[in-house]
C-alpha cells in the first residue's frame, strides 16, 4: 500500500465505515495513480448510500417477502445425511420451522467440535471422538443368562469391544455399581455374575436389573450419541449427534473459538443472547444456502435481532414475540383474536395505532413512508 494512498483513503474515514476501507486497502492494486483511487472511493460513496436504508422504510415487510418468498420454493420435508446414515440433519422447512420457532428440543441436535492445532491430526481426531461419545453397559455385553435356581443374571462381555475403549470387566463392574444395589457382583475374565441376596420370591428384581444396567453410561459425554470425524480443508473436526455445549468446552483439547451447536437454547444458556443471536443467524442461513436460495443476510439479522432483543430467545409464535406486542389489533391479527379482544375489554386497553398492522385493518395510511411525516399546517 503506497504511502498516498493511506492519505487518500484516510480522508475518508468519517464517510466510509472502517471494514469498507480496510476491502478497499485489500484490493486495490499498488499501480493505481491518484485519480484512480479517488474515483473508486467515489463509487463505492455512492453505493453506500443506496445501501443505506430510507427513513420510513418498512424493513419488516421487505424482510418477511424476502425470506417468505423463497421459503414456498423449500423442500418440504427433508432429511439431509451428514456423510454417514446415522448422523441426520433436519434440513429444508422443518429445520426454519424449529430455529423461527425457537423449539426447545430440536429432532436432530448436533455439533460441530474443532479441536486446537496441536490435536490437528487423524489420530489425535479419532482419539477425541472415541473418548467423548457416550457408551453404554449394554453396548459391552454379548450375552445375557437368567438362572432362576440359583438367582444370578450372567452377562458376558465382547472382548473385542472391551479392548478397543481399553476398559477391563472391573471397570465395567465399578461402574454400575450404584444401579446394582442388593447384588453381590463378582467379575470373572469376560463376564459379570450379579448374585441376589433377597428372598426367591423377588425373581422379578433380576429381570429389573437387566434393563436397568443395560442403559449405564461407562464412558463418554452424556447426550453424544454418534461421533463422526472429518476433515475441512486442513483442520479435522468431529461431528456429532446429540450436543451437551457445556462439558464439550471444558475439555482441554477442544477449541472454544470455533466450536459450535445447532441448539439455540443450549448456545443461550452456556454463552449468552449475543452467540444465540449469532447461531441463529448462521443457522438460517446455512439452510437457506443449500436450497440455492438467495437471501440477503440484513433480513436474516432483522429476524434474529428481533428474537433475542429482550436478551431472551422469543419465537415467533404467539407465545413468544406476538404476545408482547404493544397493540392489541396487532396480536389479535395473528392468532386466537376473541381472546385477545376480549381480554384487551376488560382490563380497558388502549391502541394507539402505532404500527402496521392495526392501520391497515382500520383502513388509514401506515405510518411508513409517505405517511410518516404529520402535516400540522392547514392548506387554503
């Protein structure tokens, strides 16, 4: 960057926001000549300024044609397969659906976790992977046998398996120790033998303990289901199925800048509003993009802005975002109006007939646009 273009591009720097200005230092070619460079800057002033959005523009409307209009182009119902059958991703509709709605539980929460640069190798990857995905008891056991006479339940253990999460049948034991309480458990090579004590007639507690056991976690983070690792350019990743945010970051080899879930919720609750905001925002959009549709991101952001703004996640529902409005026309032109109205009566409600909707319904020009601005002086 030569020297007087620094000067020229300084001069600009109460005009033009400071990310416009760093593109324009980026891009621009060391060979230009001074004329040139004041002539892009021109240009880029006056796009600028056409970006910009009018006062009385009705940012809202734009926004929900702009995302509602290539939303009736989506794919209805659609599952989309993340390289392998069993980590499924709601995509399409159904996933807008949940991220607009602001739905507690999601049908297939995920996460993407990026690992520091020391652990960015296949081994180092599958390692991570093998360690944080949640492995029950009854993934251990090979076989089970019921001997009513003696009352002992036999579980036989798969070797193989044993050795690849390197767990002995001690560990194994130890582990399901407090769901056994009653039992006498002794471990021999490849098997657990669990001994009642009680009297014959409580067969029925043997029969119990088979399914209880069979559902301990041995190891692993709660929630992860399924682990999958990948490679993106030159960082590996894992994917998952199944996301627990919080425990994912507290482990040392995981990099917390980059690691993400697609749960809004759990986002909100281990990093706060603004990451919500943020996920949201991504996740729409990501949607959005493998349908090759074209939204622009400010309408996404409008959304997302809306959702998040009393420092909450609100859905767009009846019960999130349209419960607050400050006009009783407004909510009862979205659902359940009786309601409203009658309940507006009876705590003696006032509109002020601020916004959109409740003028179109009463017939008088929206206070956007040309009927923003009040005439005070009376005309001859």
């Amino acid at each position: 960057m030569k020297k007087e273009h620094q000067d020229i591009i300084d001069q600009y720097s109460e005009i033009l926001p400071p990310y416009i200005l760093g593109q324009i230092d980026q891009y621009l070619p060391s060979s230009s000549t001074k004329v040139q460079v004041e002539k892009v800057l021109s240009k880029v002033i006056e796009a600028f300024e056409t970006a910009k959005v009018n006062p009385g523009e009705c940012v809202g409307l734009v926004s929900a044609e702009s995302i509602g209009e290539p939303g009736t182009q989506m794919t209805l119902n659609t599952f989309h397969l993340a390289g392998v059958a069993e980590v499924q991703v709601t995509t399409g509709l159904p996933r807008i659906i949940e991220i607009f709605d602001a739905q507690k539980s999601i049908k297939t929460p995920m996460m993407e976790i990026y690992l520091k640069d020391s652990h960015n190798s296949v081994d180092a990857v599958r390692k991570f992977a093998a360690k944080i995905k949640s492995t029950l008891f009854g993934e251990f056991a090979k076989e089970y046998s019921l001997d009513i006479f003696d009352q002992k339940l036999q579980v036989l253990l798969n070797k193989e398996f044993l050795a690849d999460h390197e767990i002995t049948a001690k560990d194994l034991a130890k582990s399901i120790k407090l769901k056994s309480k009653g039992f006498v458990i002794v471990v021999e090579d490849d098997r657990i033998i669990f001994e009642h004590k009680g009297k014959p007639e409580e067969i029925k507690e043997l029969y119990n303990l088979k399914n209880k056991i069979r559902l301990v976690k041995v190891k692993g983070l709660k929630g992860i289901t399924q682990v999958l690792p990948v490679k993106r350019g030159e960082k590996y990743l894992v994917l998952t199925a199944g996301t627990n945010l919080k425990d994912v970051l507290d482990l040392p080899e995981v990099d917390v800048t980059r690691t993400t879930s697609n749960d809004i919720h759990e986002v909100y609750s281990v990093l706060g509003v603004e990451a919500a905001r943020q996920i949201i925002i991504n996740e729409v959009f990501k949607v959005i993009e493998s349908q090759g549709l074209n939204v622009d991101l400010r309408h996404i952001m409008l959304v997302a802005d809306i959702m998040c703004v009393g420092g909450n996640i609100k859905g767009i529902t009846r019960y999130g975002v349209v419960s607050e409005k400050a006009s009783v026309l407004a909510r009862a032109s979205f659902e359940t109006p009786v309601k409203h109205i009658i309940n507006a009566a009876l705590e003696g409600e006032v509109d002020y007939l601020t916004s959109v909707v409740e003028n179109v319904m009463i017939n008088q020009p929206v206070p956007l646009g040309t009927g923003l601005p009040g005439l005070i002086t009376k005309l001859k």
